[in-house]
C-alpha cells in the first residue's frame, strides 16, 4: 500500500473511532434512565478507549523526511531513543546521526 493510501485509510479509521465513541457515549437519540455520570467522565465501553488510542498512533505515524522534508522510504531508518526514525535517503540518515536533537522537533513520535 502506497503512503497515500496509508494516510488515507489512517484517517478513516479515526474517524470511525471517533464516531463510534461518540455514539457510545451519548448512547444514540433514545431517551435512557438519568445517570450518575459527570460530564468529566463519559462512560467508554471497554476496548473504546484501546481503540481510540491505537487510531491516535496512526494518525502521528512519521511520513516526511526530518532532514529535507521528502517522502520517507521505510527501509532507511534508525532507532532513535527507542523509536525508528525514517528518512528518504542514506545521505538524511547520516545527517541525522551526526546531530540527531537538531531535528526531534520535526518528528511526530517524539512530540508529547
């Protein structure tokens, strides 16, 4: 699967995601039996929350070269303070390892 594809079908789980937690916790257009529920704390059924998350995960997923901006190739990468980091060709991977905190702030698994 090309990258679009990925970016595509990325967002589309999210959106899903998003609107099936959306529905759980309204619980549909039915009226129901008043709650003990604050608005703080919406009920999520278990595995939603898992869900959310992992949708989350794909929508941060790295597609741009930190070096010159390029589309990344999946197979020139380096582990990075436990995560890869993927870049577009061999010369941006060396780059990046002669000064790797020089380009942290371009990369989507590293922001907070």
């Amino acid at each position: 699967m090309d990258e679009k594809m990925r970016t595509i079908a990325g967002i589309t789980v999210v959106c899903i995601v998003m609107a099936l937690v959306v529905g759980f916790a309204v619980g549909g257009c039915k009226e129901s039996e008043p709650t003990t529920e604050t608005a703080a704390e919406p009920a999520v059924r278990p595995g939603v929350e898992a869900e959310v998350k992992k949708a989350v995960t794909v929508a941060i997923e790295q597609t741009m070269c930190p070096v010159d901006a390029g589309p990344i190739n999946k197979d020139i990468f380096v582990e990075y303070k436990g995560k890869k980091v993927y870049f577009c060709c061999e010369d941006c991977k060396t780059k990046f390892e002669e000064n790797p905190e020089q380009y942290i702030a371009k990369l989507p698994q590293f922001k907070k």
